[in-house]
C-alpha cells in the first residue's frame, strides 16, 4: 500500500501570528528590552534567518527581557569555562583532576576508619 502525503499548513493548528508583534504581552519597558535584543541577534544573522531561527531569537528576546541576565551568572559561567580547561589541561598531562583527587583522598579516609575530615563551612 502506498504511502499518501497530507499537505499541512505552513504554521501548527490554531497557532495565529499576533498582529500587534510578538512582545505585545510586555510591558513597554520590557517590549523595548527585547526588541534591542531582537535586533542584536538579528543583526549577527544577518543574510541567514529563516522563520524557525527567528521564532527561537524571539523567544530567547523575550526570556532576556523578563529575565535579565546578572554579572553573578557571567563570573558563574566564567567559573565553569575555567574548570572544563582545567580538566582538559589535567587529561593532556595525564594526571588526575585535583577536585576528583580530593573526592578519592576523602573515600580512602574513609574506608581507613579514620574521622571525617574537618568541614571547612562556618556553623549556622
């Protein structure tokens, strides 16, 4: 029996472009947020945008603005960037990763029987 291919529609059942634009549920402050963060990932895009990519850009625009990003979050990136180039440094010399040396050091204490090691986090 052969296959028989349905035509659908360009867009998902019951999904309707809102025609005032797609932050027209913000506020003004933060519809102008995530217009500028609109524009800047457009702008890198420039030449290659289809519709699925600029629909993933509009929502990140919007995550952006109802959620902005802290300095704490770029030093906590920052944080995990240095730590993956730890590990690869510690793989290309074959030794072992100092945080996993510190994990297998406290098991053998451990198993040793010997007192858990002092914590060095203040009492609350």
């Amino acid at each position: 029996m052969a296959r028989v291919k349905v035509l659908h529609d360009s867009q998902p059942k019951g999904h309707k472009p809102n025609p005032a634009g797609p932050f027209a549920n913000l506020t003004w402050d933060q519809r102008k947020v995530a217009e500028a963060w609109l524009w800047k990932f457009c702008k890198r895009w420039e030449g290659n945008l289809p519709n699925w990519r600029r629909a993933i850009l509009i929502g990140v625009a919007k995550r952006l603005a109802l959620h902005p990003v802290t300095p704490r979050w770029g030093l906590r990136m920052l944080c995990a960037r240095s730590g993956y180039g730890l590990a690869r440094k510690c793989r290309e010399l074959g030794i072992e990763h100092p945080g996993i040396a510190a994990l297998n050091r406290a098991r053998e204490w451990k198993r040793a029987g010997r007192p858990p090691l002092p914590s060095r986090q203040l009492p609350l």
